[in-house]
C-alpha cells in the first residue's frame, strides 16, 4: 500500500464520515506523510484537520470518524489519533511491502503515470548563441532541461525538445569581424569575441575555403570605423566577412550539436532564427497582433503595446533606421510554437538564464495578446550561475574558450554522469558551486557516486545470493518486518509520488534528492540485514575458525527471510535505476 493509495483510501473515508453536502478537495490533496519518529506509525495524515471546519466539528472528533472507518480496512494492522487530529496509520507487514511485487512486476513502468498524457510540451533549452563552445551555465541547462523533459515524459506528456539556434543579427556580425581580425592576426575588436577557439575556427575556414577554391584572406575588406572612444569596431560589411560567416557559423553549429550529444542531450528541433526572417514569419507576427490591435507608430518607429497586456512598457518591434528589433523574433518564435503545421505545443515552456529575468513581462503580454494564458501557454524558469570551484577556489579552466569554463572542459574533468548529476541536483533557482575535487572522489561524500553505489551494490547481493542459491520467486513479503526493512519498503514507495511533483512543479532536483534518500536507506538496510550469508560472502569470514563460524552463522537469516530480503534489495535496484535514467545517468552494476 503506497502513498497514492493511501491518499485515495483517505478520500474515500472523508466522503463515507463527512455529508454529502461538503464539497471535498481533489485525491491529491488528501497527502499522507511518513511521520518523522516511527512511533507514530508508518504514514500520518492531517485530512480530519483540513475538513473539520467545513464539516462543523471538532478535529479531533472527526480524526476519530476517520480512524475507526479505517480499522475496517484490509492491510491496515492500527489507526491512532495524537494531538489536535493526526491520524496515524500502521500498515500490516505484508500490505506495506506489496510494493515490492508492484515494482518487480511493472518493472521500468513503476513510477511512470499519464496524469499529462495528451499534453504537448514545447521545451526550449541551452539556445546558447552559435558564437563560442557551451560555457557553463548553457552545460546546466542541458542537465537540466533534459532531464525535465525525461520526467514530463515519465509523466505522460509528449515533449518537444528544441534548441534556439540564435545566427542572425548583431551577434553573428561580431562572430565574423573576430574571426576575420584572427584571420589577418589583427587584435580582437572591442565589441568582439575572444580565446584560442577563434583562432582555431578561423584556420578551419580558411583551410574549408582554400579547399574550394577560394582565397578568402584576399576577399574585399571594409574598415568598419570606430567606437565612441575611438576604439576599432574591425570589418564592416564586406564579401570577406560574409564568407567568414557562412563558413563558421555552420561549424559552430555542428560543435554545439556533438556536444549535446556526448552530454545525452537529444534535439527534436534546431529551430534557427534566421528562418523566422527568410520565411516572413516575422511580418506574419507583427500583421497579427496588428490586426488584434497590439501594434502602433511612434517617432518613425512601429511598437508592440505590451502595457495593454500588464508589461511595464512598450516594446519597440521595429526601429526608426527600418531594422528589426530582437523582440520582434521573440514575437515571432512564439506564434511559430503555437501554431505550427506539425508539431505545435499547447505549452512552450522557455530556460533562460539569470540574465534574462528583465524578458519576463514583455514574454508574458505578447502571450496574453495572441489570446493565450500566461503561465499555463507560456512559463518561463529562470536558472541562475554555476561556479566551478577547485581546491576551494573558482577555476577558469578553459584553453578554448579563454577565462570560462566549457560543456566539454567539465565532462573532461569529472566525466558525463558526474556532470549531468550535480548539475541537475540543485534546484534551477539557486546557485550552484561544482566542486571538481568532492565529485572526481569515489566516496560517500560525493553524491553521484553514493547512488550508483548503491546500484552497484545491489547488483553484487545478486550475484552473491544466486552463488548461495536463494531464490526469491515465492518469497514471503510478510516477513520483511524490520524496522530496516520498513524504512526501504516506504521509501520506494514514495517513488510515484516523487515523479509526479517533479512533473508538476517543474523540478526535476527532486528525483535527485529522493534517490539519496532512498540510497541511504539502502545502505543502511544492508549493513544491518543480511540477504547472504556473510560466511559465503567475506573471505576472512571462511577462514575464522569453527567457534567464530557457528557464532556468524547463527545470526544469518533463515532461507524464507533471506529471500524476501533477495526480492526487496531486486526493488530498490529497479528504482534506482528508473530514477538514474530520468537524470539520464548511467547505473553501474559494478564499480
């Protein structure tokens, strides 16, 4: 009997005690927790407190309704009431371990339900610009979100990764002018991009140009003048510079997507702005929310009225000198998500980085004028910085990329699943420090490693109890009736809860933190009861002498506990690996 069930047993008490003229909250408010000093029993429940006033009596006395109902119940050995209305329930030995035989049976389905089946779901991740390698807080996003889609999925929505490829505009043309003052070994501009990846970039295509035919270095050139102060802003708009760009933006284009690759991270969409602009998506966007009344004229330039919609100003769509401005392609993207031929989201959902929290409202009144839901058509998760930190201390490691650190310099350090974990670990809305020397450790200390330790462990009590030949086909769950044993049995049962609230609330840290939970309990179940035999286990055991051995073997379980044993630690290894997989982490079976 798991919490779901529990909740669902809990409701259906509540309507049998409480009249029918009181409206009752849905199934999933009826929560049941797993009390903090077993004393208290296995699950506890504050349903009595949450409906008394509507009922018109006293807590406690309908905490008392609810408790003598569910002593009626099969597989509920006592029912208390404590304080003001806490309904303390104590499950018998085997219907608590009935989820042993429900993971087993449903396998990598345990835990999975379609509570958003028939949902589209449009996740927008990384969209770092195709100017440089993935630094850092792109690598988060990449844990992040992939492992969010992973949950969503597991929770029966349908989801669309997608990657925002940013190559138009003013960032591609200082993309261009660096590589082209690389080219020529003329100092980076003042408005440029630095680190050795341009100079690598740049030989690649003049290497990519030669091979063509063509000698790019000797292409028009245009002096493209100076800043305010005087500073060189380098190439202008020239055939040179355009060849620079087309060549390199499609490599850089083809490293940001082998490094998603390598980090597990699978696309459905590389959307590329670019194609907002040559398809007239974004003169379709400006006409539409013209024809709502959204667009006006001012002082030469044309302006989305996003106050109408609850912003704190309007937004220039298009500037006085006649050029887009960047929101009109935000304008564009999102009735692109919305209504598409094939693929069109009832959610698209935007990871953006801390720098983008300003976005939030003009996002949100260009959601409210297409007529959509802010919040529920659009949502908008703001991630905020990693620090990778060494010896103490934050790194800049990156020979590529100058002073950051890169997708590609981390999984060199610490190796994709490290990566992905710690990354994903922490809630997208605080901070994270990377600490190279804890997660490089093969110790308890370090947190990926004491869950896939745990795997791993539970795979070698497998291979230990087929050697000793203990069966757990038939085994008897009752007899998992150990205060060890209890603790692992509610912990996987809280599994499908876990799912489910790191689906809705768009957190999928929470798997994380509920795998380590479960991996404690685990090893603390192992180091106090035995599945094997330890004499067939421990080779300094074989060797004790007959005394010693007798006294090892009196304090080995019998067969029919062994086996029950046998079939919970099979349970805690399906969990964690259905949960590893939602983090897209690998589960070792040795390590």
């Amino acid at each position: 009997m798991n919490p779901q069930e529990l909740s669902q047993l809990m409701y259906d008490t509540a309507k049998a005690v409480v009249s029918p003229e009181v409206e009752l909250p849905a199934v999933e408010k009826f929560a049941v927790m797993r009390p903090k000093d077993r004393a208290h029993g296995d699950w506890a429940s504050n349903a009595a407190m949450q409906l008394a006033k509507k009922a018109g009596m006293k807590p406690r006395d309908l905490a008392e309704q609810f408790a003598a109902k569910l002593r009626e119940v099969a597989g509920i050995k006592s029912v208390e009431v404590a304080g003001p209305g806490f309904i303390n329930i104590t499950l018998d030995s085997s219907a608590a371990a009935a989820v042993v035989d429900q993971v087993l049976e449903q396998g990598e389905a345990f835990g999975r339900n379609d509570h958003l089946g028939g949902k589209r779901l449009n996740l927008e991740f990384v969209s770092a610009n195709p100017t440089g390698p993935i630094h850092i807080g792109g690598t988060r996003w990449a844990a992040v979100g992939d492992s969010m889609a992973r949950v969503l999925e597991a929770n029966g929505a349908e989801v669309i990764r997608e990657y925002y490829f940013n190559d138009h505009g003013e960032q591609i043309n200082r993309f261009a002018k660096s590589l082209v003052a690389a080219a020529h070994g003329e100092p980076t501009t003042v408005d440029g991009y630095k680190g050795a990846y341009i100079d690598e970039i740049a030989r690649r295509v003049i290497a990519e140009a030669n091979a063509d035919g063509i000698d790019i270095l000797n292409l028009p050139r245009v002096d493209g003048g100076t800043d305010e102060n005087g500073e060189p802003l380098g190439e202008g708009d020239s055939e040179q510079r355009e060849e620079f760009r087309k060549r390199a933006v499609p490599m850089m284009f083809d490293e940001i997507q082998q490094s998603m690759k390598n980090f597990r991270v699978n696309f459905d969409v590389w959307f590329h702005e670019n194609s907002l602009y040559a398809d007239g998506e974004v003169d379709k966007a400006i006409a539409d929310l013209r024809a709502r009344g959204d667009i006006f004229e001012k002082d030469g330039a044309t302006w989305f009225a996003s106050t109408k919609h609850g912003d704190d100003k309007d937004r220039v769509i298009i500037k006085s000198d006649g050029n887009y401005a960047y929101f009109a392609a935000d304008v564009a993207y999102y009735r692109n998500k919305r209504h598409r031929e094939e693929g069109s989201a009832d959610v698209a959902i935007y990871m953006l980085g801390a720098d983008h929290h300003g976005y939030i409202g003009r996002m949100m009144a260009m959601c409210a004028a297409y007529g959509d839901e802010p919040g529920k058509n659009m949502q908008i998760l703001i991630g905020q910085l990693v620090n990778v930190m060494k010896d103490g201390k934050p790194v800049r490691m990156s020979k590529r990329a100058g002073n950051i650190v890169t997708i590609d310099d981390l999984v060199d350090a610490i190796g994709v699943d490290a990566s992905r974990y710690s990354l994903a670990r922490t809630d997208y809305n605080s901070p994270v420090d990377i600490d190279l020397d804890l997660l490089a450790k093969h110790s308890n200390d370090n947190p990926v490693y004491y869950v896939q330790y745990a795997h791993a462990r539970s795979c070698n009590v497998d291979r230990n109890a087929q050697e000793a030949g203990i069966n757990a086909a038939d085994a008897d769950l009752s007899l998992l009736d150990t205060e060890a044993d209890g603790e692992v049995i509610a912990a996987i049962a809280q599994w499908p809860g876990v799912v489910a609230e790191a689906g809705d609330k768009r957190a999928p840290h929470r798997i994380a933190h509920y795998l380590e939970d479960l991996a404690a309990a685990y090893h603390k179940w192992y180091n106090v009861e035995r599945v094997v035999p330890m004499e067939l286990t421990d080779p300094e055991a074989r060797q004790d002498d007959e005394a010693a051995k007798a006294a090892r073997i009196a304090k080995c379980p019998e067969p029919a506990r062994a086996a029950a044993r046998l079939k919970l630690n099979d349970a805690v290894k399906q969990v964690i690996e259905n949960g590893l997989s939602l983090l897209a982490v690998s589960a070792p079976d040795k390590m």
